[in-house]
C-alpha cells in the first residue's frame, strides 16, 4: 500500500493536488477516518490547512499558532504524537470529536514544512506501528512537497526569462560553450 501510494503522490506536479492526494492517502494507511495536512507559513509562526480528507473534511479555512493545539504542538517540537485518549490533562488541546489521533511532522532536510494529522473518533485506534508507517509516508512527502515546491521556483524564474527575452526589442542569442545555439527570440528569428 505504501509503495502503491507513494507512487501515486510521485506523479503529480501541482502542490494543491499533491496535498489532497497525501491527506486522502493517509487514510488507507492507517485506522484514521479524518486526514489534515498543516503547511508551516513563511515566517515559520502559524500552521494553515492545506488539505483534509474523510471525516471532519467540512472546515475550509484553519490557522493556529505554532505551540498551539496538536499540530502545533508537534510543529514546535518537531515530534510525532500518539494519542489514544487525547483528553489526557497532559494532552494538548484537540478536536473535541477526536477520541485517537496521531500527528507527524513534515521534515525534509532538518526544516520542517507542515505537520500530517490523522484522527478517529474510536478511542484507542492507533497503535506504534501506525506512528512509525505514517513517519516514513511524512518523510517522503515532505521530499514531494519540497521537489515540488522547488520545481515550480525554477519554472517561475523559466517563465520570467523567457518573457524578458520575448519582450526585448534587441535580437538575443544564446549559446553553449561549444557555441552551439540553444536559445533565441521572435526578434532574432
């Protein structure tokens, strides 16, 4: 099933569909009916609600704090969690229908990207297997969501030479160390 899954999440190329396949995915990893994935901001503050599946998939917009509730809580300490009864005094803060949950972070090189958080409103749902088979999926999802993220940077900048290039009322040439041509524009055709 893994294998099968992270094949499938390989073979897209846009972030807000990889997310939704990812938290969809999630789901047939493990005992969860609810799947949310958490991306990390740019200031590194607050989680956003990227993407969710099955059970709770209702809420469009959520924010909380980095330290705040479980994702933020496993977004700060940068640890997954395990919580088969999640209204533990020792518990951070949870969706009150949440009676087992697990939250992973997502970590690709050491920097952390988001936090994946599965839940069931069974109480004991979970177990260490599940923990440990949802903190391999996380890592390589994290390297996706990273590769793609890095992907569309370089096909940004792409785009922006090429419009530059376009745009130009000179005639531009490129070429290779062996001065072979390998770009030119609609002037210089």
């Amino acid at each position: 099933t893994l294998q099968e899954i992270s094949h499938h999440t390989s073979s897209t190329f846009h972030l807000g569909k990889l997310l939704q396949v990812i938290a969809a995915s999630s789901l047939k990893l493990t005992p969860a009916r609810g799947a949310r994935l958490f991306l990390l901001g740019e200031e590194g503050r607050e989680l956003a609600l990227a993407a969710q599946s099955g059970q709770g998939s209702g809420t469009r917009w959520m924010r909380q704090a980095v330290g705040d509730g479980v994702a933020g809580w496993v977004a700060r300490e940068r640890h997954p969690l395990l919580l088969n009864s999640p209204h533990a005094p020792s518990a951070p803060s949870t969706d009150a229908s949440a009676r087992s949950l697990i939250a992973v972070p997502l970590l690709s090189e050491q920097r952390l990207l988001g936090v994946l958080q599965v839940d069931s409103d069974q109480p004991g749902a979970f177990s260490e297997e599940d923990q440990k088979l949802l903190m391999i999926y996380a890592g390589h999802c994290a390297s996706l969501i990273r590769n793609l993220r890095l992907y569309d940077q370089v096909m940004t900048e792409r785009n922006f030479r090429e419009n530059i290039l376009e745009s130009s009322p000179n005639a531009i040439i490129s070429l290779n160390l062996k001065e072979e041509i390998t770009s030119l524009n609609r002037r210089a055709e």
